[in-house]
C-alpha cells in the first residue's frame, strides 16, 4: 500500500489564548506547515479539519470553508470530529485519500480553543464527548470516568498514585525545553502527590491542562514529492482506527481498551510491521492513567504491567521505549482538536532532527501516534517511519 | 473507477418528535437499512455518520461510537460535519472507502433532532454554520441570509415570489403520496403567497421546516455483492465536493454558488457522464431560492433562467427535469445531517420502484443528489446511476 508522505508541518505556540480566535490559530499551523512544505497553495487538493466542540467554544461549526480561507485556499474541506480523536481521525482521511490516488496534496489541520466556554467551563464542553444520558447526566465528568478507571486499575492490577506520578514526571521533562509547549517546566513526584486532587486517584497533575492552539501537516503522494523536488524524509505508512461502546459502563472491562487495540493491530499491519518495530511513541495521555492504558491495548507491555514503566525509566527519554517526547497532552497542552496532528508534527520533527529531544531518537526509524476520544470509545493509529 | 453499490436503504418518518433521542432515530433507520440489504453486521467494516449539531441539540458530540452501538455494531465509526450537508459529506466518505477497497461494506448515516434546542430554538443552533463573527454577530440568521440571496436574484436577473411559490407547490405536490414525509399535503400559489414572512421574500412556505429524523444507506462494493449474492439495482458512480467562503459578504457574488458548480464538475466527470445524461434530480432546497441557485450552478440552466423552471413545469413530477420527486428539504422535511443520506435513500427507492413517485421515472437510468451546507459554502454532489 502506498504510503503517505509528510512535506510539512506547523503547530502554533500551546496554551491560554483567549483573545485569539479559531481561525487565526488555524491559519497559522496552515501557513507554517505550507511554507515549510515549500508548496503553492493552488496545489492543495483537499482540506480535512479536526475540531471537538467549536460550537460550544465560540459558536461556530462548518469549520472546513472557515479553515479553508483562514489558510487562503478553496479546496474541498471537510471537518472530522470524533471527541479528543477529532485531529487523528482527520489524519486518517487525509491519509486515504492521498493513498489511493484520490488527491496528491492534502492538507490536514486540528484545532481546539478551550478558555472561552462561558459559564459550564471546558469540562462542561468536554462532557459532549461521553454519553449524555447514561452518564453526563449521572454526574460524571471526564476527570472522573479516568479517575474511576485508574482506581479500578488500582484493584485489578495494582499500582497506585506515586507509579502514575511518574507519568506526569517524564512529561513534564520532556516538555522543558520544547518550546511551543504548554508547560515548560519540570516537576516532582511529590509536587504531583501533594497537588489538589481533581477526582481522585486523578490529581491537578495527573491531568492534561485546557489549551487552545492548533497544529498542521501537509500530506503528498511519493509521486508527487518526486516529481516537485520536496523533501519528505518522513512518511505516514500505516492507518487504523477502533471503536468501541461510548458509555463507560456498557463496556466489558473498565482497565481495558479494545479500540486502542483494534486501532494498534490495524496499523501495524496496514504498516507491514510488528509493535517490536516500534522505536518511540506519542500516546494519548490525558490523564496519567491514559498513559498506562494506551501502553498495554498498543501491546507494549502486557496487562497491568505498564503502570511502572515510567517509574523504572523504560519509557523516559533515555529508556528503550520513550513515550511522549513532545511533553505529550499533560505538558505540551491539549487543545482537544488538535492533538492528533500535533503528534504527526512533534514526531516528524523528532525524526528530522529539528526537535529539542531528537538526540533521543537518533537511529530510530518507526514510531507511533495514539489518539483516543473520550474514554477510548474512539481511537486512531498511526505509524510513521523514516522515508527510504 | 469502480462504484459504490447500494444494498440496502432506511429512513425514519421526518418530522416532530421531541421525545425521540438522536439514538433511538438513528438505530431505527440503521436497522431498516442493514434489514434492506440482508446482511449481517458482522460485515460491516466502518460507519460514517452525519450529523451537525448535536452538541446544542442534545449535549452529544462523539456520535460515531454512539450510533455504532445504537444498530449493534463496533466497527470504526466517524462522525463528519459540514453543516446541513453533513449527511452528504458522510456519504462521499464512504464511497470513497468502498470504492478504493478501504472496505467491502459501509454503512452511513445521518441523523439530527431539532425540536430540542431551548432556548435558542432551532434558528439559534442553525446559525453556527454560518461565519460567527461575521454574520451570526451582526444579526443575520439563515432565513435572512437566503432571504438577501432571493433579493439580489430579483434584482440581477428578475422574477418575483410568485415564480419561487411554484418551487414550494411542487415539492408539496411530490411529497404529498410519500408516507415518510413531514408534509403530506398539497399548497396553493396563493397560500404560498399569503403566508406569513419569514425573511422577505422567503415567507412561512418558502422555507423548509424543523425536522426530527435520520436516514441509513448501506454500500458495498461490485465483488462484494456478487460474492454475497446481493441485489444492488443503484450504484453510486460518482461523487464531488466544492468548497467556498464561509460568509456570504466574501463570495463575488450572491446568486452564483461555485461550490455547488465545483461539486457537481467533479461528480459528472468522476461519473463519466454529462449534466445532460441526468434524468430526475434531488437537490438542496432549504428554501426556495436555494433550488433555483442549484439548478443553475449544476449547469441545468443557465443564470438566471431557472427561477420559472417549476412555474412552467420543466421540473414538476412530469417535466422533462424532475426535481425533488421526496417532496425535498421543503415538505420531506429537514433533519439537517440526514437530509445527505435521505437524498441517496429516495433516488434508490425511486429507481427501483418502490417510491410512490416511481413512475415518474420509469425509464431513467441516471440521478443526481445536490446537498449544500450554510449558504452553499459547502456542497456536495452524488451521482445514482441504474447498475448494469
């Protein structure tokens, strides 16, 4: 299966941004990831959108034209929304359809603007991602549904809130000298222990922050970075996506997550490789706990083994497996929308060398981006490897 | 380029029901649909879904999961949104997906509830698709917008009320016999005319309603329904999609649609046919205006030219160009992410003799569905051909 190359890509700073709008943020991952594609904007054959909840944050849906004009283009454009997996699963379109011959150039953005929810907050925008009536309704939120899974983890398989600070830790590290990052600093185990609890085992810092910002890529067929000269030294190779029931209880297993399984097994093998291929990831950490979730359903440890597996340094930027170099949602920030691109462009980056830990990654050639909606009633793959 | 072929169709009744969730509907069409196709649902490989605002309508965002579990599936599902042709861009997802073997079987839907929208009321949600800060917030609504479209037409080209009133007493007369649609019954010139404004000129009559409702489609690819002995008698051969800016203010003109242009373009020359293979049409008419726009940037007529097309019979059940045979978005009804998907269940009913309206194309072998999103900043176009 051809695969889908990556001429470009752009992020805007991550963080609080109540002035700007979500279209000038958009506009700018655009214009970044096209200059740095070094296309014209005429070549631009389709546009694909991720955005969560743009109708509550500032009234506005529709958003492929709005995107399409904040980046000066008229291609077709179409928005994707699948809760926090909005941005992957705009990838996952945009990477069919220059597979398959259906555009040459595509270009695909997410974008989320979050400090501007009124009087419900983000978690009350966020809460449109669960099922409104077996569980909103019931009073959960989503710092709670995680915090039920991790306790649930907790007496399933062990582990407690010291293993999962270490989560945060080696986000937070990662993230201290990237500088569109969200939070720029790094921290403790105990800072996290000590911190306000949100909804217990899940502390301030067990939990992703609210971000606006917005991330781009621009995707071309290998024919076509041929024939123009573009330099693509990194190619998206493999696609896959699951789905499971979206309320939390109306699942077999509350420390399980099949569409983060589905969605790993479908790209690795869409991809041609083996999970052991795999040199270095980005998970969908919004909560700690997400973190060690995603490491076991992708297959990297078995279950209830990944809890420890920040805490033993086997998946820090020095470990064998590191996970979220970029700082991931818990330090680079996680404007919902624009997660799942931000991680195609934080790994390009990686693998190109123009990222402050690329020294973590020298000789790696394959690497994973994991998005999950909701409590991973969604989620998306994908695999990227250094072009031959 | 191989075809997407339709084995099965559902569709609920459109209309007022406040006490039905977007769930309940959508399981309902789903169900009818997959029953119509006599498949199991073990077959089906992924789910589109359309829907735009189900955030405002009901506090559900993340419907992909949701509607997968309400027909009893866990195959990926994605939620697409471009306003009111949500449902249409869903459609164009899936037949891009079978048709590139992404998957043999694909069921799409689409669904809204607008009877629950608070205080807002349904006007209120309709407005984010269209430009927030430039449209919404200065006062205009959706009426309103096409209300300055319908002026600007009188004024560049000519015509009056009385000419879109026939656009209305037709669709009516078309619905009157389908027992899905929201309005089964006849209108007068006059009662057009006398009905209370609206948006000048667009009054009660020449604007669709609020409508519950949903509509499925299952599509299988050619080898599938061989293999499968399924009887696909439509195939879809063709798609296309046009993009424009989303405010009204920014487009050169107010009477010429480029996006609907593009769209269409693109779906005869996928289709390899011409505007003049088509035989009956279903296009998007959220209000009068919006008919005559389509016909002409679909290349039936030319500007200015389709504003007495139903007045003088060229579009009515036995004109040479039927248009809206369903009684369209006028008095089918309008449940906004449903209305794409419904288009595509009623041309199938109506080629293979189940509609109501059947005999009004009993020897036509090609249809188009037009679907526009806000005022036609997006669109997108299906071309339905009789399988060989």
């Amino acid at each position: 299966m051809a695969s889908a190359h990556i001429a470009g890509v752009g992020m805007t700073e991550f963080g609080e941004f109540p002035e700007r709008t979500g279209r000038d943020l958009f506009g700018e991952a655009g214009d970044t990831a096209i200059d740095d594609a070094g296309i014209d904007r005429e070549e631009i054959d389709a546009l694909y959108v991720g955005n969560f909840m743009g109708e509550l944050s500032e009234n506005q849906g529709h958003m492929g034209p709005l995107m399409a004009k904040a980046v000066g283009i008229d291609a077709p454009a179409t928005r994707v929304e699948s809760a926090c997996a909005s941005g992957g699963m705009a990838v996952r379109q945009a990477v069919k359809d220059v597979r398959n011959g259906e555009a040459d150039v595509v270009l695909v953005g997410g974008v989320e603007r979050m400090h501007n929810m009124g009087t419900t907050g983000a978690t009350g925008g966020l809460s449109v991602a669960a099922d409104d009536l077996w569980e909103i309704r019931q009073g959960i939120t989503f710092p709670g549904a995680y915090a039920l899974m991790a306790q649930r983890y907790f007496a399933v398989h062990g582990g407690d809130r010291e293993d999962l600070a270490h989560v945060a830790v080696k986000n937070h590290a990662n993230a201290a000298n990237n500088p569109l990052a969200q939070y720029q600093t790094e921290i403790s185990v105990e800072k996290v222990l000590d911190a306000p609890p949100v909804a217990l085992p899940m502390g301030l810092f067990d939990s992703s922050p609210i971000t606006d910002g917005a991330a781009a890529t621009v995707l071309v067929s290998e024919e076509y970075a041929e024939e123009h000269g573009l330099e693509t030294p990194v190619a998206i190779t493999g696609t896959g996506q699951g789905t499971d029931n979206l309320a939390l209880a109306e699942r077999d297993s509350m420390v399980w997550t099949p569409a983060t399984e589905d969605a790993g097994q479908e790209a690795y093998e869409d991809a041609g490789i083996s999970k052991d291929d795999v040199d270095f990831l980005e998970v969908h950490d919004c909560f700690t706990i997400a973190e060690v979730l995603a490491l076991e359903g992708l297959g990297f440890y078995d279950e209830g083994e990944a809890i420890t597996a920040a805490r033993e340094g086997e998946t820090t930027a020095d470990g064998d497996l590191p996970v979220n170099l970029s700082g991931g949602l818990k330090a680079k920030g996680h404007p919902v929308g624009a997660t799942g691109v931000a991680q195609v462009t934080e790994i390009t980056k990686l693998f190109r060398g123009d990222h402050v830990n690329s020294d973590a990654v020298e000789d790696a050639s394959v690497a994973l981006t994991h998005n999950a909606g909701g409590t991973v009633a969604s989620a998306v793959v994908h695999v990227l490897e250094v072009a031959e």
